[in-house]
C-alpha cells in the first residue's frame, strides 16, 4: 500500500524535528516550548542561541563553569533551570542535578516545569527511556528509573547527602535584599561554604545564570575572588566599553553599535526606557547593563537635584512635610538626630519637591524633644505656612518621639520602613531623584549653587552609604517614599525624560535656613 506523500513527508520533518531537538538545546528548547507555554509562540534571538551554545558545552565537557549575566525576563532561567537537564537527560540519563534560587518557591517551581517536560506526551514519544520512578516524585525532589534526579532549594539548603553532577544557581539574590550587607553575605557563606563542597566527589560542572545586583554580589566574588568560570555577559545595551573579550568557545557579541537592545521584539526602545526610569540609574545599570556602580556615591545622584532660582519666590505648597530620624545622644561621635522640611507642589506639569530646611545635631532626648517642637513652630513660604504634619520613623528613639508629640497636640505621623535597610530605602527613593523633581535653594550670596545650609545634605546624600553619617539620608528617602505612595510626586511612568543638569556645590557648615 502506498504512502500518501503528504503522509511521509509529516514523518519526515517529524524525524527531523527529534533529531534535531536530541542534537541541539536551542532547537530542544524551541520544540518542547509548548509544554510549558502553552498557547505562546516561541521567539528565537541570538542571545538564546548563545545561551545554549554555552550550555551544551557544559554538557560536553568543553566548559567545566559558567557564568551567565543577563537581564530579567530575557528566558534565562526556563534555558537553564528548566530545559538543559531535560535535554541532558537524553544524552545522559543517570545526571544528578541540584538546582538553588534565593527562594526555595522559585527553585521548585523549575524543577516542577522540568518534570512537566518529562511526563509530556511529546517528551515520552520520543524518549519513553527517561521515565520519572515511581514513589520518589517530590514537589523540591524526583528521580528517574536511570538513576539520574533532580534536586531543588533555596540559598541556604543544605542538600546533604544528595551527589550531584551539575549544579544550577539561578538568582542567587533577590533584587530586593541584594542591598543589603547581611542578607547577600548570607548568599556569599553559602556559595563558599556549602555548595562549594558539594559534588567534587563527581566532579560537577557549575552554572550560574543571574542578573548583577552589587558589586559584591556571588557574580562579583566569581569575578573578582575565585576565577575559572566561562564569563557569558549579556546587558540590555549594547556598549562598545564594556565589550568583553570571546568567551572560551569563540562566543563574541554580534552587535556594533552603542544602544543596540539585547532582544528589541519583547524589549523594544519604549519598553527599556520605561525600564531604566523604574530602576534608577544605579539599578538599570546593574540589572540591565550588568555593571553594578560602586556603592559610595553610585545610589543617590547628586547632579539630579535642581537649583530653585533665589530669584524666584517659593511656589504654592500643596503639602509641607517635616522628616525626621531620630537618636537619643549628646556625644559627637554618635549618631546626630536630623530634619529635613519639604514642600511639595507642582511646576510645568510635574509634581516636585523643594528642600525648605536642613538640619541635624546630637541631642539627648529632652533636648531632640523641645528641639522637634520648636521646628513645628517653623512657617515656610511667603504664606507663613507650617507644616502639615510631622514624619518620624517608627523605631526605638522614633516611638518616644511619636507618643510625646501626639500628647503635645502635635500631628505627628509613624513611618514604618519594613524590613527595608537605610541602603534598601535609598534604592527605593533613587528613580523619584532621577526624574530631577526634587529641587534645592540656590544661595543669593553664591549663585548657581545651593544655598549654604543645605550643602551638609547634599554631600551627605553624595557619600553614601560610605559617609561618616547617613541620618540627613534617611529623613530624604522616607519623606520621597512617603510622598511617592500618597501621590505627593508623580508616577515613575507619567515622567518625561527631562535633561540632567550639572549643579556645583560648596562644603560650607549650615548657617541660618531661612538666609541666603
């Protein structure tokens, strides 16, 4: 009986289409992407190409350690976490890999999309060898009849016992803990002291695939502490000072132009603007370029702050705000409390800031007490306005504050931060200063910089998080925050791009606020 052509030549490309799946992790990936998104079309770019190619040469042998930085939501971690071992387990049916993200959730749900891949009717028909056993199928943990298996967990697990031959870190860091000191030197003991002595009974290859988030984040301490590691670094844009050097498999990025966007079709020009508004300046280059700033004077740009002309009278306040941080010492060498005063209001359709006052010092707490109230007694404007309230962070020497100054009839309100560190919240408030709304006096005496007073602020702002102090800092970022949620500064996403302006300032000591 003959073969209808139409027939032979479905069979055809269906024999072709496992061949080459079987022989190639990008053609793997692009065939088995129904399974795990269903309904989406796969998009092919050069970046995923590059991915795999570099993966297949850990699974040949060619690369024993690599390191991927590239941008989120670019399918690093479905390549890595979800398809290679799949793919490997074809080649390789007793591989045993471990697999760790900053959140165990994350880990598992990988590890999950990877056994939905082996259990689908499209994996089966074509490699029914690699079958999941029976009885030792776990959310975080499964193994298969050949003997290989996969094993799932967060920075932290331990995974005693399990020997592993190809390890698998996929975001180390959470984007929003990565500022802070112990939560990524948490990561840091872990990856030295954990899994490092993990699998070299088997001689694992390692993979980390994550976005840069610190200069000292686990891809900082690859660079910079431990070497051997194949460095694939891919940034959002391409920039032709940054090129890096081929990687060991002759891999070099194709673009040549500078600004060229890593994967235009799902992250065109708009969509990456809008991107590194949100981010900040510090944030959109590290987890879009994969250069993260140093920390001293790379959060809070200076230079975005803008002069208000002495010229000019002050606008009209749609809200005044005192922030305060307080601390409980007379001692120079301690902590000072500090104040900032703000008005808020809009100017040429952008809702803005305007810094009315500066000040800290180190008081004990009857005298930060008589202090607070007799900076309530302070008017701003043309008006004589006072503030509208008082902010005060809600912590030990804050709480004293807040009750005393609700029984002096003083409307005060508690700022509570979460579990957002000074450097986590400077973070948070570093894209409102990037879209140049926050606005400082300009001195009469000395124009075209700010106005004395205000100067401590300012280089204070500039040095950190590595100044002497940070209590000014912390007044700013609350007050940004708090103003950001009420709907006292403008969305990140209704902000045009404005030009940036170069702004000189003196180091001169705080004189009279209301002088210039």
């Amino acid at each position: 009986m003959a073969i209808a052509p139409g027939i032979l030549l479905g069979a055809i490309k269906r024999e072709k289409d496992y061949r080459d799946a079987e022989d190639s992790l990008f053609e793997f990936c692009r065939h088995a992407w129904h399974v795990i998104e269903p309904g989406q079309e796969f998009k092919s770019s050069w970046h995923l190409e590059a991915i795999a190619e570099h993966l297949e040469a850990i699974a040949s042998g060619d690369i024993k350690n690599l390191l991927v930085n590239i941008p989120p939501g670019t399918s690093k971690s479905i390549f890595v976490s979800v398809m290679l071992n799949a793919w490997w387990w074809i080649r390789e049916p007793s591989l045993r890999v471990f697999s760790a993200s900053y959140g165990e959730s994350l880990a598992v749900r990988d590890a999950q999309k990877t056994r939905a891949i082996i259990l689908s009717d499209w994996y089966q028909a074509r490699w029914p060898d690699v079958r999941i056993k029976k009885g030792e199928d776990q959310k975080a943990k499964f193994d298969l009849e050949s003997g290989g298996s996969r094993m799932a967990t967060g920075i932290g697990g331990k995974a005693t016992g399990f020997h592993m031959d190809l390890k698998i870190v996929d975001d180390p860091h959470s984007a929003k803990t990565a500022q802070s000191d112990a939560e990524r030197q948490t990561a840091l003991d872990w990856f030295d002291q954990t899994l490092s002595t993990r699998g070299v009974s088997r001689d694992a290859a390692t993979v980390v695939v994550m976005q840069r988030l610190h200069e000292r984040d686990i891809s900082g301490h690859i660079i910079d502490d431990i070497g051997g590691y194949t460095h694939l670094m891919l940034p959002m844009r391409y920039e032709s000072a940054m090129k890096k050097p081929k990687t060991s498999i002759g891999f070099e990025d194709p673009r040549t132009k500078d600004g060229e966007l890593l994967w235009p079709e799902l992250f065109p020009e708009k969509v990456v603007k809008s991107l590194e508004r949100n981010l900040g300046e510090y944030g959109a280059s590290g987890q879009l370029q994969q250069r993260p700033s140093p920390a001293g004077g790379g959060i809070l740009k200076t230079d975005h702050f803008q002069l208000w002309s002495s010229d000019r009278s002050l606008p009209h306040f749609d809200a005044v705000i005192q922030s305060w941080d307080t601390a409980f010492t007379e001692r120079s060498t301690g902590d000072p409390s500090a104040l900032t005063a703000w008005g808020f209001f809009t100017y040429e359709g952008k809702k803005c800031a305007l810094l009315l006052d500066a000040f800290n010092d180190n008081l004990g707490y009857p005298a930060l007490k008589a202090k607070v109230i007799e900076e309530w007694g302070s008017t701003y404007g043309e008006a004589k306005r006072r503030s509208d309230f008082i902010l005060v962070e809600q912590k030990a020497s804050g709480q004293s504050i807040i009750q005393d100054m609700r029984v002096a009839g003083l409307p005060v309100k508690p700022y509570n931060p979460g579990r957002a560190d000074k450097v986590t919240r400077a973070h948070m408030a570093a894209p409102i200063l990037e879209t140049d709304c926050i606005y400082v006096l300009e001195s009469k005496a000395r124009p075209k910089q700010f106005v004395s007073w205000a100067t401590k602020f300012v280089k204070e702002c500039e040095l950190f998080p590595n100044g002497a102090h940070d209590d000014l800092v912390d007044t700013c970022t609350q007050v940004i925050i708090y103003a950001r949620d009420a709907n006292l500064l403008a969305s990140l996403e209704n902000i045009e791009e404005d030009e940036e302006h170069a702004v000189d300032y003196s180091s001169k000591s705080r004189g009279n606020p209301y002088t210039q």
